[in-house]
C-alpha cells in the first residue's frame, strides 16, 4: 500500500521497478549527442509509412516492442498498457495499441505524459491490480508542427523561444519485483496557469507547474534538493529552465546544482539548430527510456527525480485567446 | 488490495463507495424523459459563455462543484482528480480543472471516459494513495459537431444511422468509507478494430468493444447476466445495442433481458429526432451521475454494470482511410 506524504506526493512501498525500457528515435535523434542511447534509430522519419500519423503509430508501437522484448516476456504479461501523446484525439497510442491484446488506459497529459503513465502503473502495481505495467508515449516534429503551428511545406518562421518536438517514443515496462531501478514516490501536479498566451513559448508556460511541483515534491518528502543526483524536467528548453530555476529559489529550494532538462540534453543546440531545446512528449519519454535508466544501471546516476511538463493547449483554446494551464508529475527513481 | 479474476476483471476490496455524483444538461437534454435526474439544466446551452468550447467547460466545472457541494466537502479533501473528454488536447477537461488545486490526472478514452477515470479511480483508492477521488466528464453538441463533422451553420444532413452527442457532464466522488453505491469490480478493454470506417455509424464501431469487454466480465467473474438488474453501455445507440446482443450471443451470453444503453435512456428518439440515440461522454456520464445512481439509491436496482465504449478515431485518421479503434470499460456498481 502506499503511504501519503502530502498534497502531491505519495511514497511506494510495494517495491515497483522498471523492468525493462526502450527508446526509439528518428533523424535529428539520431544525429544528436545521446545517439547511441537509444534502442532503435532511423534516418526515415516515415518510419516506412505514408503519413507522418501512422509514421508516429510505428514509432511507438516499435518502442513497446522492443521494451517487451529486452524484458523477455510476451505482450500477454502486461496487465494493462497506459498511452498517450499530443495528437487529436490521442491516435498514435490507440491505433499503436489496436490489436495489442493488453487492457488500455488511454492518457492525455501532452509532453508530462511519461511522468503521468509512469505514476499511474507505479499506483497501479501498489493497488494490487496489476504485476507489470506498460507505460509509452511518443511524439513526432511532422505531425505535431501540422497540427499546433503550420504545415511544414508553409515554411514558417520559427521563433527563438521556439523548441524543436522531438520524433521519438520511449516506453518503460513497470513489475513488482526483479531487477530494474525502483520507482520510490509519485508526485502529481495540479494544473497551474500563471497566464503566459505564447504558444512558441511553451517553457515559459510550463515552468510554473514544474517549480510547483518540485517545491512540493522536496516540502512533503523532506528532502533536500542535494539529495539526488539530478533533478529533470521534461522539456522546459533553456528559457523554461532559468525561469523554473528563479522560481523554486524563490520557494528556498536551490536547484542549480543539480538539475537538467530532456530538452537541452536530446540535441545540440546549436549545431542542431533547436533554438531553445527540444520538446514533445517523445523527448522526456526516450531521453528517461535510453540515456537515463542506462546512466542509473552503470551506476553513474543513483537517484533520480524525473519530472516532465505539458502544456494543455490546443490550437482553438490559442485561437480563443485563452492561456497555457500547464503541468508537471515527478517521480523519483533510486538504484 | 484488489484482486485479479482473470485477463481484464480485478475485484476490489477496499470498500470503494461514490459518495456522491452530480450531473448537468444543456436543452436537449432539459426536453428529454430524463430531465428530473438532472441536478442542473439549462436551456441555453452557451451556459453563458462566448465559445461553445468555453461553454463545456462551464459545464464540467459545475458537474464536479455540483457533486463536492453534495458531497459536503472542499476540493482540497479530493486526492486526485480523474477528467477527460471529446476535444482535442481535452481541453473541457484541463482547462475546467485549471485553479482547481486538486492533483490531476488527465484521461483520454473518448466515450468510454467515464468508465476509465471511475476504473483508474476505484484502483487509485485501492492502492492507498487517494481517500477520495474525483471523476468526471463531459461532452457539448457544438464543440463535438465543429470538430468531428461540420461546423453547424453548415446545416449538414444527418445520416439514419447517426447519434446525436449530449450536450451534459457527470462527476462521481469516490471514496474510501462512508455511504455510497459501492464499486466492486473493474473490467478493463483491450482496443478492439473490427474494420469499420463509417464515422458516421459509431454504434458498429463501438459494439465488438463492448462485447470483448463484457464478455470478459462474465467468464472471469463466474456470473449470469441476471447477476444484474442491468448491465447498461454508454452509447451504443440502437444499431450498436442490436449488434452486442447478436456478437454477445455467439459468445454465449445473453444479454436480451437485462440490456440498455445510456444513449437510448437520454433523449426520446422519435419525438427528438436523434436518429439512433445520444452519445458523446457526457451521455453515459450524466446518466450514470443522475438517473442511474439515483435509481441505485431508491432501492430500484441494485445491481448494475455500468459499460461505456469510446471510439477512439479522429477526423484526421478518417480522412487517411483509417479504421475506427473502440474500447470499452466496465465497473460493477452494487447498493
């Protein structure tokens, strides 16, 4: 059973691990420095595929096939599978699961979506209801740019706020017992929305809900900040990160030693030409799935709070004048 | 600690009551042999707002203050909140919780939506992490209308076989003790596609899911459809009932004595011209949080599988000559 901390965080005492995890991504993925981190990489961003849709579909399908198989055990050991991720009407996680077999929570929490299907099978797992739980997600830059912001073919301007939707998907299979790094507390968010409009500043948005978040995180578990070994957020990009930084040292929690992002870590930003970073909820899911479980099984991390934001934006709630509601779930990892 | 029964069916253990539930309507649904069951009806469906999307929002947000007014207690005794629904990026859902300081988790399971978050909500409760957990839904004739088929100025002809999206929301408070409809079992879809591409004919998109699901409860479970007073889907409509009780035949479940479906209880079809029935989430949700509920507390039933189905496309899917995924959750309400 697990134990409540507080408002947002509750402490797991059933022992989940992530079992087994795997990563997929497309061109730029593949040409930025954690490379050799994911399991599958292909400089065809159609994935084979004739729309840019069903190029997401495969994405995200492979990286539940691939996890499955570096855990060794078929799909039918899953007892549910929890997706989700940015397009209308989530598409890519209910036509990558169709014909999956395996009892399906669908999920909507745009670029946090790691984070929330993460804590859900990790709750889960402690309600007794499940032995291993499947968590995806998966974004693609062709898809995502259509729908939020202009066919590619228009040739629009990109902003330097702008962040770059990551072509990746990152799946993670949750059991109750084995080998694998434990998932020891969920932190969930509520939904914030300080009133930023910009929808070509999305970290600006999401910010806010991450320091509420991780302030609440660190009040209710007592920790200090120190005690990991790095704090990440999802994909704040470079002005989300020094606006979450300026806001928790506000709160008295000092992150600048310790804290990262997913979306200043999947390119370079320069040579790539991202300008504030990557996003998506491909970018938190396979940056969590490759680069930071690996460093926490070679033991170069041993403790790490995994946090990803989503902006809960649409194109018609922009249209309508309204403001960015952002989230943020953190949860904590320890080898 | 819930207790699995089989591939799909946990049964709970820990006592998991709705404490309390609230259900709103716009006109339609005021006209409708339900409208009694309504804690809030009105005829202008703007609900006083300058956007049909802003107008669900309104909705949605008065469904859950309805059922915490009932309840008797502030949100902040609310541990979680579970919101999901129809628009793209669910944003009824997020925007509707916005300020709302409750940790939130969003949902997408289409019309089946009620059914997920009271799953996800039941097993939250039994995981020891939440005491009480809000649930809710919603659904709007116009936001519907613009986004899946044509903008209503178009003045498009409805075809026979096409349903005609509530415009309403439901909210169930679940919690830990106390007086209550209680929750005991919780049957979990796979995603089921069994070709059909008629966005129009979401009935037959929607049965093989239910019949899966439904199926599943009755061979894990061990029990008789007479088990129940009712076993009632979300909306189905009248195609797609006719079709359950065919597949749900062959499988060797009769469901003819003991079958409804939300969508045929919330609207007189003949006298409101809604073709086949009513759908949308906020069909089975307010239906659920109003007449169906109320019915359980009067003593009239007492045994109820409550089954909503979601068809899981978009326009998008549609227009690439895609399929239509559907789903469907069941939980087994019992006085």
């Amino acid at each position: 059973m697990a134990k409540r901390l507080g408002r947002h965080t509750v402490a797991l005492e059933s022992g989940a691990v992530i079992a087994a995890h795997a990563c997929v991504g497309g061109k730029k993925e593949g040409e930025g420095p954690l490379k050799r981190h994911f399991d599958y990489l292909t400089a065809d961003d159609t994935f084979g595929e004739k729309t840019w849709e069903k190029a997401e579909q495969r994405c995200q399908k492979l990286a539940t096939k691939l996890a499955l198989e570096k855990w060794g055990r078929e799909q039918s050991a899953l007892d549910y599978l929890l997706a989700g991720d940015l397009l209308n009407q989530c598409i890519s996680s209910s036509f990558a699961a169709r014909g999956s077999d395996v009892p399906f929570f669908g999920l909507y929490g745009a670029c946090s979506t790691m984070g929330e299907s993460l804590s859900l099978a990790a709750l889960l797992l402690e309600s007794g209801a499940a032995d291993a739980v499947g968590a995806v997600t998966s974004s693609h830059f062709c898809t995502a740019e259509r729908q939020y912001r202009t066919p590619l073919a228009y040739g629009g301007q990109r902003t330097p706020t702008a962040q770059w939707t990551a072509t990746a998907a990152g799946c993670s299979i949750l059991a109750k017992d084995g080998r694998g790094v434990k998932v020891t507390h969920v932190t969930t968010g509520c939904i914030v929305d300080k009133g930023i409009t910009d929808a070509n500043n999305m970290g600006a948005a999401m910010a806010p809900a991450a320091a509420d978040t991780l302030v609440a995180h660190f009040k209710e578990t007592g920790r200090e900040p120190s005690y990991y070994d790095l704090v990440v957020t999802g994909d704040l990009g470079q002005l989300g990160r020094e606006i979450l930084l300026e806001l928790t040292k506000e709160d008295g929690v000092d992150l600048s030693g310790v804290h990262n992002d997913c979306g200043l870590l999947l390119y370079d930003r320069t040579a790539q030409d991202v300008h504030c970073g990557a996003s998506g909820c491909g970018c938190a899911a396979s940056v969590l799935n490759g680069y930071l479980l690996r460093q926490m099984e070679e033991g170069v991390l041993r403790r790490v709070l995994f946090c990803p934001t989503g902006a809960l934006l649409s194109p018609t709630s922009s249209q309508q004048g309204e403001s960015i509601p952002s989230i943020a779930h953190a949860v904590a990892l320890e080898v």
